[in-house]
C-alpha cells in the first residue's frame, strides 16, 4: 500500500479507547495506520481504580503452565495495540489483515519524523490532563521498566 494510504497519528492526550475505535475503523476501511507517542495516551477514570482493574487482571493465569496464556501487555505500545485488536474481527480474514496495517509506537520513531502527525477531535481528553492515567504512569505500575 502507498505512503498516501497511511495515516500518522499522535495519540499525546488521547483518549485510549476513544483512539482506539478510531483506529480499529481505519484499518478495517483498508487504511495503514501508524500511532505514535503511545505512552502519552490516557485511560479515563478514578486513578485508583484504573490501576486496581488492570493489577487484578494480571492475576488470571493458567493453573496447568502460565506460559499458555493469557499473555498480558505491560509496554503501552502493547497495551494500545491491544485495545484495538478488540476491536476489530481479529478471527476473520479482514480482522488479521487489518492487524498487519498497524504499527504503534513508544515515542516518535525517526522514519515519522517530519510527516504530518493527525489528532482525532473526538477522542481529545476534555477534562483537565491530571485528571486522567497516562499509559506510561500504568505501565510502570504493571512492571514494565524503560
């Protein structure tokens, strides 16, 4: 697909589900689609309660070997990732393929430097920033270290 077909988009104070429905539509109407500055994207919600939530979540394991799965996401690139892999068909062919479109990014890799990065209107935050969890603040709880 041509660099025409692509969009760049810079998820700094995004919404991360709002983002990632975004997202998840592009690809599926055939678009590749680059998200940059993943760990400055944010979860709404009690901070408290956003970091208990994705802590219990980590305790679900496989009782026969942890190594079966489910496999949880600590990187926020991960995470974003796999916030849109729910949102897409992923067991049918236009779901994988949509995947395969999709490449997201700590920070702002030197191949986007100098292409126009996008923001989506719609999934700005729009309360105050510290009101809300950034992925890099989560990720750090979860155990994952830069």
């Amino acid at each position: 697909m041509s660099s025409e077909g692509t969009v760049y988009v810079d998820a700094t104070n995004q919404i991360a589900g709002r983002l990632s429905s975004k997202v998840a539509k592009l690809l599926l109407s055939g678009r590749k689609v680059v998200v940059v500055n993943a760990e400055k994207s944010l979860i709404s919600g009690s901070r408290t309660s956003v970091i208990r939530q994705w802590q219990e979540r980590l305790e679900l394991s496989s009782h026969v070997n942890p190594i079966y799965g489910p496999i949880h996401p600590r990187r926020p690139d991960n995470i974003l990732k796999r916030m849109v892999r729910g949102m897409v068909p992923r067991k049918k062919t236009k779901g994988d393929l949509a995947m395969k479109r999709l490449r997201v990014y700590i920070g702002v890799p030197h191949e986007v430097d100098g292409k126009k990065l996008t923001q989506f209107e719609d999934a700005a935050a729009p309360r105050p920033i510290p009101v809300y969890v950034t992925m890099s603040e989560l990720s750090k709880t979860l155990g994952w270290n830069e």
